[in-house]
C-alpha cells in the first residue's frame, strides 16, 4: 500500500504547483490571495508535523482569513468554449464519465487505516 | 454549559449572514474561551485538530482531473445523456434522473449535475413538457409543484448517492473524528453502510413520485 506520508508529499506537491500557477496567472485580479491560499495549504502538507501545534494554528488562521475576506478569486484561462465542448463531448461519449480513475487518496488512505 | 456560546455564534452569524468560514473559525474560538482556554492554547488546539485531519484536503488531489475531463465536455455529455429522456412520462422520467443522480454521485461525479447546471435549464422544463403533454398547460401551483419536485429529486439523489463514495469530505471527516476518539474505522466500511440507505431512499423517492405522476394526471383529468 502507498503510505501516507507519501500522499501527502505528492498533495503538497500538487498544491504548490497550484499556487505557483496562482502567482502567474495575469488574468486574475486576485491571484496572490490565490497563491498564498495554496501555498499555506501546501506548507502543511509539505511541513505539518514540524510546524507544530501553534504554527498549525496561525496556518489555520492564514487560511480562514484568506478565504473568508474574499482575496481568493478566479482567473480566465485559456480552455474551450462550451461549443468547442459540445463537440468534444461527442467524439468522446461516454467514455468521459468512466474514465475518470478512483480517486488516488481514498485507496490509500483505506490501506493505511486497516 | 458556557461553550454552548459557540452553538449561539454559529446560529447568530449564520443569521446575520456573515462568510460561514469566519463564523465558523469565530464559534471556534467562543468555545475554546468558554471553556477556559487561553487565546493561544485555542490556537495550537486548532492547529493540532487541522495538522491531524488534513487528509480530507488531500481529496482535492483529483481536482486537476475533473477538469480535465470537464474541458473535454463531461456537462455537455451528462446533458446529451439526460435529453434522451424526452417523451416519457414524468415520473419516470424523474426517476430516471434520480437514478442518474445517484450513481454519478455515488462514483464521486457530484458536480456533473445540480441545481444549476441540470435543474434549471434541463430537467425542470423537461419535467414540465412531460406534465403539460399527459395533461395540457399547466396553471401556477402545478407548476410549482413539478419544479419542485425536480428540485427534490437533485437534492435527495446527491444526498444519499455521495456517502457511498470514499473520498467524500463528510466520509474522512467522519473516519478522522472517530480515530482521535480511539475508534479505528476503515472508510470502505462507512461507504459500504451508506449503500442500503441509498437504496432505500431511491426506493422512497421513486414512490413518491410515481404518486405524484398519478396525481397530476388525475388533476388534469386524463
């Protein structure tokens, strides 16, 4: 079974990636509310056990503050329009609803509480 | 008794309608003070309970999937999927979407539909062309009561169909919260539980709104 140590390598991996796109999306006004939202979720992902209880805390804080005075936002990238989606969703059928893999974490996380 | 004040912060903002999370971490800190707590050991009692369940986070790991499959058309798909439905009666049409509803739901695929994306633009006015076609034009209350009902049947087929996926927030929360009590609980058991549930609430439902196709079609008088 995958550890979860490891899950939470790969997730704050994954979320710093979303917070350096945060950073450098210039069609979002608030995208550094963005990056420091991810980026404070992926510091407790990468860091949670050594911050210890206190900085958890503030962490915690960092992120209910962001959230909760409206510095999130959301950009306008470059995706398909919803023709261009109407067409794809043709060619691909149903195949877009059963090629969605089980969700990575789950498994994991079901080995490691057994 | 005093920590209840953090129920009464909750209940107020809420009311007030203040951002939920700035209720929610406010209600939390009422509670810690009122239980005697100092400012600072509230917060290191917030960091350690965040540090100790941030696994429900890790659930968003399949973000960047969803949208993957969403740029390739997964709503148009689960649209194109629902108008197949036309020309049949209303109850089973509804049951229909509660079907789909839930299963989706089930597999984790719970913003696939809504009130939003499906509701609104698709099954509500298909579930009233289905009505006004068994019956004629529809007057104000009946039309109500199909919207409504289309409402119902979005909201009980995600209810009871997303506790049977593993990745769901209120699932992790639920296995995180029990094993800081000291009750190790595997997950694919609490999914698996919510499986009879599910069914019995598709069974329920189904009922109702076969009950409810055959009561309209008396009012109509067909």
């Amino acid at each position: 079974m995958i550890k979860l140590s490891a899950v939470y390598i790969l997730a704050g991996l994954v979320f710093a990636a979303f917070a350096v796109l945060s950073a450098l999306d210039r069609n979002n006004s608030r995208r550094f509310g963005n990056a420091a939202f991810w980026g404070l979720v992926a510091l407790s992902f990468l860091a949670g056990d050594a911050l210890g209880d206190l900085g958890n805390g503030v962490l915690v804080l960092g992120l209910a503050g962001i959230a909760g005075f409206g510095l999130l936002g959301r950009g306008q990238p470059a995706t398909t329009s919803p023709e261009d989606r109407k067409a794809l969703a043709e060619r691909f059928g149903d195949r877009l609803c059963s090629s969605r893999p089980s969700p990575c974490p789950s498994s994991s996380l079901s080995g490691c509480w057994s | 008794m005093l920590t209840l004040l953090g129920v009464a912060t909750v209940v107020v903002g809420f009311a007030v309608r203040l951002n939920p999370l700035l209720v929610v971490t406010l209600a939390a800190f009422v509670t810690g003070l009122a239980a005697g707590l100092t400012p600072i050991a509230v917060l290191e009692a917030f960091g350690k309970a965040f540090n100790d369940n941030r696994f429900v986070t890790a659930a968003y790991l399949v973000l960047p999937v969803i949208g993957v499959v969403e740029r390739a058309g997964l709503q148009e798909r689960a649209r194109a999927l629902i108008g197949r439905f036309r020309g049949v009666s209303v109850g089973p049409f509804l049951i229909g979407y509660l079907a789909f509803r839930q299963i989706t739901s089930a597999l984790g695929l719970t913003s696939i539909a809504g009130h939003a994306q499906s509701v609104r633009p698709m099954v509500a006015p298909m579930a009233e062309g289905a009505v006004e076609a068994q019956t004629g034009p529809l007057d104000e209350a009946t039309r109500q009561d199909v919207r409504a009902m289309a409402s119902a049947t979005d909201n009980i087929g995600l209810f009871f169909g997303e506790d049977i996926f593993l990745a769901i927030g209120s699932i992790l929360l639920m296995v995180g919260f029990l094993a800081t009590s000291g009750i190790v609980i595997d997950p694919l058991h609490l999914s698996l539980w919510a499986i009879p549930t599910a069914i019995v609430a598709f069974v329920l439902h189904a009922a109702r709104l076969l009950l409810f196709d055959r009561r309209l079609r008396r009012r109509g008088g067909a």
